[in-house]
C-alpha cells in the first residue's frame, strides 16, 4: 500500500497545482479586465485547454487509483474530494476565461468608471480558492473558517454592481453593451465564490468525513 | 439481553498462557451480516469459535466470560453443546466435504437427527440446495461423489449441509478465502439473501468483501475488539485511528 500513498499523495500536488492555475486564470483576467491588457488576456484565454486536459488526466488517475487499490476511510474520501474538486477547479478557470474574453471586448473603449468593486469581488474570490487549497494541502479546518462570511461578501457586491450597472444604462443607453459585460462578470466571480464553498464542503468530508454545508446563508 | 442474538460479557480466552481474547464485549444483531477484520492472529477465528463452544476440543484453551445465545450463556453447565452446534453452524475456509454423494453430504445432519423418511429428507436436501444456490448445478447429480464439485460447489455444498439442520446463525471462517473471484462472488451474493432467514458472521481477511456484504464490521487487533459499528461507518469513517490504519493499509 505504500505505492499506492505516494501515488495519492502525487496526485494531491497535481490537484494543488491545478488550483493554482484555476486560481491564476481567475486573478489575472481580472487584471486584464481592469488595466485592459489584451495580451494578459490572452493568457488566460490560451490555459483553457491546459486546464482541461489537467482535469481529464486527473480524473483518470483517481479512478486508475480507485480500481486498483479500493481505497477505504480517508483514503477514499480523498479520492471523492478530488474528483469533485476538479471539476469546481475546471469551472473556476472556464470563468476566468469567459472574464478575459469580455476584457478583449471591453478593452476597445475606456470603462465607463474606474473599475473597484469588480477587482475587490476577484481579490475575495482568490482568497476564497486559496484557502480551500491550502486546507486540502494541509487537512487542516482552520483554512475554512469564516468562508461562509466571505461568500456572503460576495453575494452583496454581485448585487451591488447590478444595480449600479442598471443605473448607467438608465442613465445613458450607450453603455449598456459594457454594463451587460460587468454584471455577466460579477455573475461568473459570484459562482466561482460559489464553486470554492463546494469545494470546502469536499475538503471538509476528506478531513472529518463528515458532511457540512458551507456559503448558503443568503443563497 | 435479548435484543441481540449473540452478545458476549468480558470475555477472555487464553491458550495456554497466550491471551488470545481480551475483554471482547461485542453484539450480534439478528438477521444481519456482522464482519470480524483484522490482521493474521488477532483472535478473529477464535472469537468465532467461541460462539459455537469450538474451542472446547482445543487442550489448553481456557475462557472466561459470558457469551450469551438468545439470553442464554452458552458456557453455562447444563447447555447441551450438541443442540448449541445445530443451532449455530460453521462454515470453514476450505470446503470439507464428507467423501460421499451430494444427496447424503446433506442428509448427513438431519438422519443424525433422527429423520428417517425419504420423502421428509428429498425435500429437506432440495431446500437446502437450493438456499444455498446449489440446486441447479447439482440436480442431475445428487448420487454423485461430491468431491468431483468443483471447490466453489463444494463450499456451497457445505452451506447447505449446515443448512439441512436448520440453524439460527451460520459462522463463516474465511469462507471463499481458497476460491476463485467467480465461485466468491456467488457465495457473496448467497450471504446476502441467507441473512432474509439466517443470521452470519463472517471473518474475512477480506476488506472489500466485508464492506460489500455486512451490516456490522469488527475490526480486531492484537485479541481486543478494537472498534465495532455499521460497515459504512467503519470503512468510510471509523473513529479509531488504528482501524483507519488497518483499512487504509498504513499498518506496520
């Protein structure tokens, strides 16, 4: 069985490494969105396939691990975290990905205000994805505590730039084209907030095997 | 006492001066499939044996404790051993057939408990066959030398001869550990429906084969019952990290 431990726990660096560049995406389309850097942009447009191919090799190597060992215990929900997990992380960096397909649209022409609650929302949203890695890293709770209130967080800024956004585009039609482009981004961090509690939720059976909710106080 | 059909007290149990039991306080629900786990030498045979008084033959073997049997204790002085043994069968890990046909490999316990007629023994080795899932292999075979089966016949053969007897719970030690994945997949799948009538306990040094078939698993290690409880708590989150070891192969 030792074989099959370093192969798990190889496998677990991968998934570490996946989230990094789901959380990657995410951040830097965000960046490309808000300094209008196409060429950042198309970064994080080109990593859609990496990241996918990532997911197929990973799910692979954790049903190869399953069939071949039948693991028990925290072994086997190791396994179940991660095949979950990839796919959240896959979703992550698809939206990171959709973000900087509308940062090459919206970088044509200035925005319409300087850009503060969408770079705040990715902040939270990556400090929300670095901690579930970090608590599936470490199997440790402590990363997990307080994500609930973070995603509620989350929550109220999505709101807050939609109404903001039907304000602009009450007030001057001409920037409804942009406005559709900042509420579909406040939508995708929102989700992805969304993805990083389910992902907890993963992290937390693995640890405890128990099962807990994470982030649904305002959904 | 009697929610259990099987309950054990403090029991310990020595061969010679090896304390092969210690303490083992466990519960046996009825009509339920309850797995003893745990590595070569734990005490999980001999936990068994101790349930139907087959360590009485072993010189050397003391046992203290209470095993009680439908709130009876089977260690009790006036227990009739023989009526405790067709109430409570063995299955062992290498089918033992009598060298004799199918049909009397059957028939064998209930003419020994005095059935006589034909037709009452017809339909008794019938029955027991067929509970056993053994009928339709065997049919055109009964007076046939029953060593000629194949080793997962033969293991069902002895199913069904502790069948004959009808008996309340069946024992299994390591009963398809000497069979191929084909032969135990059918006395996995035959575990399974015995527990409608019957209740099991089987030791397997299988873990999947415990998760797949039990209701209860006991994991044992070093003669102590280290942790008893619902198969899916067991092998999905077991509370004792010594269990967690042992089922996740961190062991030594």
């Amino acid at each position: 069985m030792e074989k099959f431990h370093i192969q798990l726990d190889e496998l677990k660096d991968e998934v570490s490494d996946m989230g990094i560049l789901a959380r990657d995406m995410l951040e830097k389309s965000v960046a490309a969105l808000k300094d209008q850097d196409t060429e950042l942009a198309q970064w994080v447009i080109s990593r859609k396939g990496e990241i996918r191919v990532i997911d197929s090799e990973i799910e692979a190597k954790a049903l190869h691990l399953a069939a071949l060992y039948q693991p028990m215990a925290k072994d086997m929900r190791t396994i179940a975290c991660i095949l979950k997990m990839i796919t959240y992380l896959t979703r992550i960096g698809r939206y990171g990905k959709d973000i900087a397909k509308s940062a090459v649209e919206l970088s044509e022409k200035p925005h319409i205000a300087r850009l503060v609650s969408i770079p705040y929302m990715a902040e939270i949203v990556c400090g929300m994805i670095e901690r579930v890695l970090e608590a599936f890293k470490t199997e440790e709770l402590s990363p997990l505590e307080s994500l609930g209130d973070k995603d509620d967080t989350v929550d109220a800024l999505r709101h807050s730039i939609f109404r903001e956004c039907i304000t602009y585009m009450s007030e001057n039609p001409k920037t409804i084209s942009q406005c559709a482009h900042y509420i579909m981004i406040a939508r995708y961090l929102e989700r992805c907030a969304d993805h990083a509690c389910k992902i907890a939720e993963k992290v937390h059976y693995m640890i405890t095997g128990e099962h807990v909710e994470i982030g649904y106080s305002t959904d | 006492m009697t929610d259990y059909i099987i309950e054990t007290e403090d029991v310990n149990l020595w061969y010679d001066d090896n304390h092969a039991l210690i303490d083992i306080d466990m519960q046996i629900q009825e009509n339920k499939v309850t797995a003893l786990i745990g590595p070569s030498g734990c005490g999980k045979s001999t936990l068994i044996r101790v349930f139907d008084r087959m360590n009485d033959i072993i010189t050397g073997c003391r046992i203290e404790g209470k095993v009680f049997f439908k709130g009876k204790n089977i260690y009790d002085p006036d227990v009739d051993v023989i009526e405790i043994r067709k109430r409570i069968g063995m299955i062992f890990q290498k089918p033992n057939p009598f060298p004799m046909s199918v049909y009397d490999n059957v028939a064998y316990g209930p003419i020994i408990h005095g059935i006589r007629s034909r037709k009452d023994l017809d339909h008794i080795v019938r029955r027991s066959l067929e509970s056993a899932a053994l009928w339709d292999e065997v049919e055109e075979r009964l007076d046939q030398s029953a060593i000629g089966l194949s080793g997962g016949q033969q293991q069902r053969l002895c199913i069904a001869r502790a069948l004959a007897i009808e008996p309340e719970v069946i024992l299994m030690d390591e009963p398809t550990s000497a069979l191929d994945p084909i032969a135990t997949g059918k006395i996995e799948d035959l575990v399974t429906n015995l527990k409608k009538r019957y209740t099991v306990v089987i030791v397997t040094h299988n873990m999947q084969q415990a998760a797949r078939i039990s209701d209860y698993t006991g994991f044992m290690y070093l003669g102590r019952l280290i942790e008893f409880g619902e198969t899916v708590q067991i092998f999905e989150k077991p509370s004792k990290e010594l269990t967690e070891n042992y089922i996740t192969g961190r062991f030594g």
